[in-house]
C-alpha cells in the first residue's frame, strides 16, 4: 500500500493546499471531467480546503451517465429476447430506461449477466454457440481499446454469435462543446489520467490554445488532484494557455499506440446524443463497415427509438457543471440511489451518487474537507 498511500498523505495534502493559497490571487472555475476525479474531490473535501474563490465544478466524465436513454433501452429491447445472453458492466443495470431497468429484465427471466472485461462476453460466446451474446459497450476511450480487441478477435476466429451494442463517447469533443456554451463558466480542466493514458494528451493541447485553457493531466488521488488544481491555478494566473502533465507516471504525450492503432482499424467517430445534454458531433465512436456483423443494431435490426427524458432529473445540468447535485429538487428525494430518476445517481462515477453518499449522509467532511 506504500504508493497508494504516498497519494493520500495529509502532510502532502496540506502543503499542497498551502500553496494553492499562496499563489492564487483572482476568482476562477476548473472543471474535472472524470468521475472518478468526482468522487475523490467530494469524498477527501478536497474543494473545501481551497480558497473560496475557486470553484470546482464537475463534468460529463461519467460514461455510464451520458448513455442515451434510446440507446438504453434498446439495451432493454435486446436482453428481452430468450436466445440473448446479454452482457454489460454492473453499473449499467441499474440505470434507468425509459420504462424499467436490466436488472427488471433479469428478474423476470431474461438472461442478464455481469462482465469485466468485453473479452469475457467473447468468451461467452464462444461456449455458447446457440446463443446470441451481446456486449453492451459503454465507456471512454479507457474502455474502448479492449471492446475494439473483442470485436477484432471475434472476426478473426469467425465467431459469428458475438455482437456489440456500442455506446463509446469521446471526450475532447464533450470539453469543445462545454467551452462553446454560451453559458459555458470553465476557465480549466483537470483531463483524466486514464483516458490520456491510451489517447495521450496532443489533442488536448489545441483545445487549450483555442479555447485559452488550461489543463492538467492528473490522476485521481487526493495529491494527484491537488497537484492538477495547483498546475491550473498557476497557468491561469500566469496566462499560460497549456497542458501539463501531473500524471506523468502513466501518460505519455502520444498515449499508447497499439491501443490507438487498434482503435483507428475497428472505430469510426459518429455523432453521438449525450443523455441529458443532447447530440455532440463526431463524439462517439462505431463500427466499421466491415465489422456491420458484429454490430448489434444491424443484426437485430434495431430501429429508432422514441424516447422522453424525465422533466424532473436535471442531469444534463449536472453533467454540463452548471448545476451542483444537491440544487436539483429532486436530489435525495425522490431521487435517490436505489429509486433514481437519472443515471449520475446510479453510477459508481455519477456526481449525484458522489455527493448522496458523501454529502448527504456525512456533511461534516464536506465542512472540514477531510481528508483520510
């Protein structure tokens, strides 16, 4: 544990916040885009240990969150079919559709089932071949390298009962679009570790020349973090519109390449909705044409669903930063983690679950920003 702990120090923790406090000198609003990111800052209060006029605001950085609600219940649609084995992450079957949830499905028969990795689905598959199994293909550019491996190797060893329903998102495209809001109040950006460690962090680089942001590249640790505000908090102050690399342990500026190249050969980008905050061009990644037969809406011939998103749950306002969990009239009641009205409640990376588990139950670590 030496090196987990070396992360959550409290004597680095507060000689970091020292310092942010030392060279801060004028208001400004950073934004962290992974959820991950979100559950620590609410989790150590790491927010509340900085000046009171720096704001954090959380992002979009929750795959599970920003599924379409269409795509999710063709998701329903799919695992209702008796010949499908359906495969998803554990945070997907809670996540509301627009009627019921997987976990509904599973209960009433349906064969639902729990995976790590895409390559377990494949495997799935290959056991059982008078099944149709499908993988439910949710996440960043940290996931997609390994669904882009699966569908690969599926066609490579002919196995014919694999397909995907693919729901990728890109997030340079979510950061354009929040800095091209009129609305938009981000000045910079902590960018997540583990996507920059396969994408790297090039791209990046010209969002912030164009845009006058800075960005750091850090992880998702208490110091992780505090080094990324800290980086922040000293570019903007200093007019130096870059991205740093805080998280240099793991990230290379290029990323890795293999998983890149892997990518590029299986993933096309496609305009993709982002559940509560609407379509974002060229924001999702999928499938080749050469790979339609693995495509679960081509092979089941899934047409256009029509969907209505709750008038109560303001997550897109959530994801877009410009509302804070607890402003939401529904937060806690009625929505809550095992009644939710909208998926940042039910994610493991959902700021709405962040701040119910952390915020609601235990104020007074938001109060002294603790920090274990």
């Amino acid at each position: 544990m030496k090196y987990l702990d070396e992360f959550r120090d409290a004597g680095l923790v507060s000689a970091l916040a020292n310092e942010i406090r030392r060279i801060a000198k004028k208001p400004c609003t950073i934004m962290e885009i992974c959820g991950g990111q979100t559950h620590s800052i609410v989790k150590y209060g790491l927010d509340a240990i900085l000046p009171d006029f720096i704001s954090i605001i959380h992002g979009p950085g929750c795959p599970v969150c920003v599924t379409p609600l269409e795509l999710i219940d063709k998701a329903l649609l799919l695992a209702a079919i008796p010949e499908v084995i359906f495969c998803s992450f554990g945070d997907m079957l809670r996540v509301p559709g627009t009627r019921e949830t997987l976990f509904a499905v599973k209960a009433r028969g349906g064969d639902v089932r729990i995976v790590y990795s895409p390559l377990d689905a494949l495997t799935l598959a290959k056991k059982n071949p008078a099944k149709q199994v499908v993988f439910f293909a949710v996440g960043f550019e940290t996931t997609a390298p390994a669904t882009a491996m699966a569908v690969f190797q599926a066609k490579q060893d002919k196995t014919e009962n694999f397909s995907l329903l693919t729901a990728h998102v890109l997030v340079p495209p979510a950061i354009n679009a929040i800095l091209s809001s009129p609305r938009n109040r981000v000045q910079a950006f902590l960018a997540a570790g583990h996507v920059c460690t396969v994408m790297g962090y090039r791209e990046y680089e010209t969002i912030a020349r164009e845009f006058k942001v800075p960005m750091a590249v850090t992880g998702f640790e208490p110091v992780d973090i505090l080094r990324g505000f800290l980086s922040c908090i000293g570019n903007l102050e200093k007019n130096n519109n870059v991205v740093d690399n805080q998280y240099s342990r793991s990230v290379k500026r290029d990323g890795n390449i293999p998983a890149k190249d892997l990518m590029e050969r299986v993933f096309t980008k496609v305009d993709r909705s982002w559940r509560g905050i609407g379509l974002i061009p060229t924001s999702g990644l999928g499938l080749k044409n050469e790979y339609n037969n693995y495509d679960a809406e081509y092979r089941f011939n899934l047409r256009a669903v029509s969907v209505q998103e709750s008038t109560i749950c303001k997550a897109g306002l959530v994801l877009m930063g410009e509302m804070k969990p607890h402003d939401c009239q529904a937060f806690g009641n009625p929505c809550t983690p095992e009644h939710p009205l909208g998926a940042p409640m039910v994610s493991n990376e959902g700021a709405c679950a962040a701040y119910y588990k952390y915020r609601r139950s235990n104020p007074e670590r938001f109060d002294k920003g603790a920090v274990e």
